[in-house]
C-alpha cells in the first residue's frame, strides 16, 4: 500500500475521531475542523518516521494530542478569546418537548463541566469515554505510565462529580449526587 493509500484509509477511519479529539482541546467547531487538517498533514509528511512500535491508530492520536496541546500553547490561542461552544458529543434524540430540555440541560451541564477539568483530566476522560481507548493505549498517546493514567481517570471522575454536584446544589438541578453521568461509550 502506497503513503497516498494509507493517509485516506486513515483519514476514513479516524477523520471523525480525531476531529472530535481536536474538539476536545479547543471547545470550537471550526478551529478543530483546522486541526485536524493539519494533523492529517503533518501525519502524511511524518508517516515515514511511524516505527511500528505502538498501533498506526495509536500513533495517530499522539500526533494529534501533540498537534493540540502545541496549539493551545501557542500565542495565537492564548490571545484569542474562544466563544463557540457547539458540541458533537451532545445531540439530542427524540424525545418529547420535557424530555429534550431536561436532556439538554444535563448534557449542557455535563459539557460545561468537562471543559472546567483541567486538560491533564479532559484528555485521559476524552479518549476513555468517547474515543473507548484502554488505560494502555492511552498511557502510549499521552506518554504516560499506565498507573498514572489510571490515577487521572480516577481523580477526573472525581473532579466531575464534585463540580456536577456543585452545579446540582447550587441550581436545585437536575443532576443528583448519587447518579454518576451517562458518559457516551463506556459506564463505570
């Protein structure tokens, strides 16, 4: 298979995926659109360095980690002030009139929530729950020891819990503290 070849399977396979990791660092549609452009980009100039020691889909979310994290260290996004909060993750199904609001507003608070944890927490709980990566295949896309990886999942759920049940106090909410949320993907 030629390098042409394996960027469009790629592409095929995870676009979406990565697009949604992206997602998960910026909080804005559009700029994750561009990220993942240029992670596919730099993904087909580098592909000749991909050793083969971690899986092609592994290698690709290290890649694209890396990309975002460099991203959000830059000058241009530490200026610029970030206002669109359109989410993939949270679309609504067809339920009636209350259903939908209450959903809503769980998945409103669940999203907000997310995006408060510190990125370290957000990433680990991202590519769990919504990529359904293993605690082992995230400690090689985060090049972190697997028992630190599973120490952040512990601690994230932690931390979200503590800022869902805050939010649920201090609103009357609709998130009760003996719930744990409805994460797409993977239940704990």
């Amino acid at each position: 298979m030629d390098r042409q070849e394996v960027m469009n399977d790629l592409m095929d396979q995870y676009g979406t995926r990565v697009l949604h990791l992206a997602y998960s660092y910026v909080r804005n549609h559009q700029t994750a659109e561009d990220l993942t452009q240029d992670i596919f980009l730099k993904c087909f100039e580098k592909l000749d360095t991909y050793r083969g020691d971690s899986g092609l889909q592994t290698w690709l979310y290290r890649v694209a980690s890396n990309h975002c994290k460099d991203y959000l260290k830059s000058w241009y996004y530490r200026k610029t002030h970030l206002t669109d909060y359109i989410s993939a993750f949270f679309k609504s199904s067809q339920d009636g009139p209350e259903e939908l609001f209450l959903q809503k507003d769980e998945k409103s608070q669940l999203q907000d929530a997310l995006f408060n944890l510190p990125i370290k927490y957000r990433e680990i709980l991202f590519l769990y729950y919504f990529q359904e990566c293993s605690q082992k295949e995230i400690s090689a896309i985060c090049n972190l020891n697997v028992n630190t990886v599973k120490s952040r999942l512990t601690r994230a759920k932690e931390l979200l819990k503590e800022i869902l049940d805050e939010r649920s106090y201090e609103y009357g909410g609709s998130v009760k503290s003996d719930e744990k949320p409805n994460v797409k993907g993977r239940t704990s």
